[in-house]
C-alpha cells in the first residue's frame, strides 16, 4: 500500500487549496466539542450557575445536533454541499459570538444549541465534499479528515485552557473569529460541488433504521455515547482544576483519541476482527470510569487520559459498522445512526451531575460504567446482525463481491460527524 503522507500525487500533504480550507475550517469545528471543558467550572462561577445547569450547554449543543441529522442531508442534497458548508460556518460564527456576550446561564444554554446546528450542518457536510475535492484518490482525503478530527479534539481544550484563563468569554469569541476565517476560506478556494443525483428525504434515515443491524449499532452506540459524554462533560468537576491544568487533560485525553482512532484501531481491527475489539474496547472502557470515579486524584487524572484511547478505537469501529453494516446509502445509514447516538450526547451531561446530587459523586461513574457494558452486551447478543457483509460471506465460506474496505475507513459519507 502506497504511503499516503508520501510525497507524490495521490500524497495527503499535495492536495488543492480547497482541501485545505475545508481540513482547516474541520479542526476548528470539532475544537467546539471540546472547547468548554476546561472552562466549566469558570463559566458556573462566572454566571452563578450550578453543575447541572452549565452541563446543560452539552445538552442544547447535542440534541441540537441529533435533531440535525434528519436535516443535513436534506438540505445539502438541495443547495449542495458549498452552500451547506457556509451556511453551517454562518450560524458558528453568530452563535458562538452570541455565547460569549451572554450575561445568563439560559442564554449561554441557548447559543449553544445555535452553534449546533451550524457545526452539524458544516461537519455532515465536510467529509464529502473534501472527498470530491482531494487529489489521489479517497484514501489520502478520509486520512486528512481523520486527522482533522483527532487535532480538533485535541486542540479544543486546550485552547479552551489558554483563553478561558483569560475570562471564560473569550473561548467563544476565539472560535467565532476563527470560523469566521475559515468562511473566507471556503468562499475564496472552494468551488460548488456537485449536487446529489437523488434528493434525500427527512424521513429517509428513519427508514434506514428498519436495518436490523444498523438499529443494532445505533443502540449500542447510544449507550457507549452515554459513557463517552460523561467523561467529557461531568469529569472537569472532578477534577476541579485550573483550565490550564484541565485543558492540558484534556489535551493529552485528544492525543490519545487521535491516535487510537486513525493508527491504532484498523491494525487491531485487521488482527482481531472489527466485533472483538469493539467488545474488548467497551468492557475496558467501562473498568476504567470506574476506577475514573473511585481513585484518588491522579487516579482520575490517568483514567481521564486513558479512556481516550479507548473512546478512539470505538468510533473508529462503530462508524465502519455504521457505513457498511445496511444496503442503505452511505449518508443516508450515517445519518439515522448519529440521529439516535447524539441523543445520548445530550442526556449524559444533563443526568450525570443530577445523579450525583441525588445521590454522591461516584455514582454517575458506576452508571457510564453500566452503559457501556450494555453497548459491549448489545454487539455480543447482535453480533450476527451486526456481522459485515464481506465478514459473513467469509465465515460461511464464500468470496466477497468486492474488495474489502480498509477497517475505519469510510469512502464517501457525508453524515460521520464525529464518528471516528
């Protein structure tokens, strides 16, 4: 397999300034997952809020954006993906402006879930069209988006950290100027792509999920995703630390997400089998919150840290169950996937620093925990269901109608946002 950061023509770093604009404009983006972690507890004093209400600002972001999914597609396969793009910028850059004016917990709560509409339709959106963009084939572009992924995760809390040190306003006010270049960006380097051959229905992705098997991937999903957001959202409160000491975490919590996700996850997906490690990776998963919520901490510091690799080969699996498990179109399954798995984006935060007031601190750990044995529970009782197409033909002995894709590698999804 040729090396895709080679030098040559189908390389990951010879690709067109419209490529890049869009790369760019993705870091930043996925850096809006993250930014609020290490600010947190700055924006709780700073507003006079409690843990739950400030939580609340994952909540609106993501059932905002679960909501969205039915309409990405919908509205992209109508204005094309340029346009979606820009007008998912546009709304970043008012929202997260907005954000950092706010002078309520409600507003700040309410801005957010603006700013999710405008990051669901630009990230649902980019992986296609920097497909359509890139030169060398589709190989080198997932790569770039992949990568993109990982450094804006990794990226968000720490510049979360620098400027929220400051006053927790001015994390906002930093995304809002950078997506506000990266909407220069686009307009000057990318050229309208074309638009689908097939108008895509809001209902369409609710269709998808009659799949058996994607309906099993999307639930097992929901349950790891209750886990994944509540490390994200509810441990910066356990950890009560400095945002320079809480976005450094988080920092090295993204590093380990990136890598997992884009180096590690394929190779172990290629030796073991994509259900194993998924499996494996959710029973880990679920040991490691555990422990998160009852060591001491620096036991918290290193299980934060730690669950990042873990939370990396599990996106980097899911999304390949979510692209190839059904016969539905690409976008189409992605889409009613992340329609149910970000409804859980958006219950953790709220109902983790619930469960700690209705009862202690360690128990929103032992229900993240239970979730994700139930996501491991799902894939094991589905696990013929959730069997990919060439992995069945294999196990019964037949040959498979088309070459295998690379594990974690989609080929032209337009809806993975955050998936791997």
């Amino acid at each position: 397999m040729a090396d895709p950061f080679d030098a040559g023509a189908g390389s990951i770093l010879r690709q067109p300034k419209a490529v890049w604009a869009t790369a760019g404009a993705s870091v930043v983006a996925f850096m809006g997952i993250g930014l609020v972690d290490p600010i947190l507890p700055s924006i709780a004093k700073g507003l006079d809020a409690t843990t739950s209400q400030v939580s609340l600002l994952f909540t609106s972001y993501f059932l905002i954006t679960a909501v969205a999914m039915l309409l990405t597609g919908f509205v992209s396969s109508r204005i094309g993906g340029r346009r979606t793009l820009l007008l998912g910028l546009a709304f970043v850059v008012v929202f997260a402006g907005l954000a950092g004016t706010s002078d309520t917990v409600g507003q700040l709560v309410g801005f957010r879930a603006g700013w999710g509409l405008g990051n669901a339709l630009f990230v649902s959106t980019a992986l296609a069209v920097i497909v359509g963009a890139a030169a060398g084939g589709s190989a080198a572009a997932i790569l770039l988006y992949e990568s993109a992924l990982g450094l804006g995760m990794a990226c968000g809390p720490l510049l979360g950290a620098v400027l929220g040190n400051i006053s927790w306003r001015y994390p906002f006010f930093g995304t809002a100027t950078l997506m506000a270049v990266g909407f220069l960006c686009i307009t000057a380097f990318l050229k309208e792509q074309p638009k689908a051959a097939r108008k895509t229905s809001i209902l369409d992705p609710i269709r998808a999920l009659g799949h058996g098997g994607l309906a099993s991937a999307a639930v097992s999903a929901f349950f790891y995703n209750y886990t994944f957001f509540t490390v994200l959202a509810f441990t910066p409160f356990v950890l009560d630390m400095t945002p320079y000491r809480s976005g450094a975490v988080f920092f090295a919590w993204g590093v380990l997400l990136a890598l997992f996700s884009v180096v590690v996850a394929p190779r172990m997906q290629q030796r073991f089998g994509s259900l194993k490690v998924l499996g494996g990776s959710l029973v880990l998963l679920a040991v490691d919150v555990v422990v998160l919520g009852y060591g001491n901490h620096t036991a918290a510091i290193v299980c934060t840290i730690l669950s990042g690799a873990f939370i990396g080969v599990n996106n980097t699996v899911y999304t390949e169950l979510a692209l190839g498990v059904s016969d539905a179109p690409r976008p189409v399954a992605s889409a009613g996937y992340n329609f149910v798995r970000w409804f859980a984006a958006a219950a953790a935060p709220y109902f983790a620093p619930k469960i700690e007031e209705w009862t202690d601190i360690h128990i929103p750990f032992v229900v993240a925990a239970v979730t994700a044995v139930l996501g491991a529970l799902v894939v094991l009782v589905r696990r013929n269901a959730l069997a990919l197409p060439h992995s069945r033909l294999r196990s019964s002995g037949g040959t498979p109608m088309a070459e295998e894709p690379e594990p974690g590698h989609a080929t032209e999804d337009g809806v993975t946002v955050f998936a791997n």
